[in-house]
C-alpha cells in the first residue's frame, strides 16, 4: 500500500516539473527586488495543491481510513491549498489545475495499483534482500 502512495508522489513530482517546464507561467510578483531568489519562477499547476489533493484521494478511495480520519486531512489539504494563495505564491488557476491534476493522478494510480504481494517481491528485487512474505 505504501508502495502505490510513494509512486504517487514520485509520479506527480515528476508530472508538475514537466509541466511547469512546459507552460513556463510566471510567478505572482511579491516584491519588486529583481535580487529575490525563490525555489523556482514557474507557478502552473502548483505542486503543493496537486499533492494535497492526491494524498486526499489516496487515503478516500484507494486506502480508506477512519472516518475520524477525514476532517482533520480536508481540512489540511485545504489549508495548503489556500496558503499558497494567501502566500501570493500561485493564481487560482494554478491551485485548481494542481487539484485536478491529483485527482487524475490518483485515478492514474488507482488503474495502475501495486497488491501488496507484488510490492513485497519488488521491494526483495531492488533490495536483493530477502523479506518475509516476499517468496
């Protein structure tokens, strides 16, 4: 199970770089210092809303939890999605296209699931260790 939430991430690391290096979306200007250095320019899709949304729908509809579970992880998906505004750090559109963009890769992932047996083999292959329950 652990092994689908972590190809999860890995993919949308690697799905909003490429996006982000394709579109080329300027950041929301916070100051006017031109000596201001940041992680990076691009702000299209935004990558803290997309990964938010793909933990939610991860831990909804592929892995469901406790339903005490839901309202503490909504409401922390939708505080790094608001911080980013508030932050001036996205435009709406970017955090709307990063929800929408995990919930696809959540769909992507749930298409592709990993049963835990095959994650055990894949884990002993790459570790070339052997794992109980991995044979």
């Amino acid at each position: 199970m652990q092994m689908n939430l972590l190809i999860g991430l890995l993919l949308d690391i690697i799905v909003i770089a490429v996006l982000k290096a394709v579109t080329r979306r300027r950041r929301p200007t916070t100051n006017d210092d031109p000596f201001s250095l940041g992680p990076d320019k691009y702000s299209f899709p935004s990558g803290h809303s997309s990964r938010s949304a793909f933990v939610v729908y991860f831990f909804f509809n592929l892995w469901p939890i406790s339903l005490i579970y839901s309202p503490p992880l909504l409401a922390w998906s939708f505080s790094v999605c608001m911080s980013r505004l508030l932050m001036r750090r996205h435009y709406i559109l970017d955090v709307i296209g990063g929800i929408l963009l995990g919930i696809f890769e959540g769909l992507l992932i749930g298409y592709i699931y990993l049963e835990q047996e095959t994650c055990m083999y894949l884990i002993s292959w790459i570790a070339d260790d052997k794992i109980p329950g991995s044979e």
